[in-house]
C-alpha cells in the first residue's frame, strides 16, 4: 500500500475524489505504475483505500460516493433511497 498511499498523496486526495466523482480513467495517459496505482483507488481498492485513512468513511462503492447528493436530497424530502 506504500506506493498507493504516496500517488495518492502527491496527486492530492481532493483531486482524485473529484476525478472518481467525474469517472476519469487514469489510464487515459497510458498505463504505468501511476496510473495503475490511481485506477486501483478509483476501483476495487476505493472502500479500502479510504477507510483505512479514515474509518468515519461511510462509501463502500464508487456508485454510493457518486450518488451521494441525491441521497442526501431523498432523505431531505422523507425518501429512503434503500427500500
């Protein structure tokens, strides 16, 4: 996890949020260590990646952090979006 966790640093953690959020492919640039590292964030790795920084972190998958706004306006208006 040391060269993750290091990629991930030097890209900054708000951006790669912001990248997962849009759906970037980090191979775009080509496939090397970088981009592998980054796509493994952005992929499988997502729930790991982020709970082991932070264990408040309530996402288990890309499609729940993505959709999280409109939870958070379904249960604004009384809806539960799980039942």
């Amino acid at each position: 996890m040391g060269v993750v966790d290091n990629v991930v640093e030097l890209y900054g953690v708000r951006r790669i949020l912001a990248d997962i959020d849009a759906g970037r492919d980090f191979s775009d640039s080509g496939e090397h260590l970088v981009s592998a590292a980054l796509n493994w964030v952005a992929g499988e790795g997502f729930q790991e990646f982020f709970y082991r920084h932070d264990p408040e972190w309530r996402w288990e998958s890309i499609l729940e952090f993505r959709n999280r706004h409109i939870v958070k306006a379904l249960k604004s208006i009384g809806l539960n979006p799980w039942q």
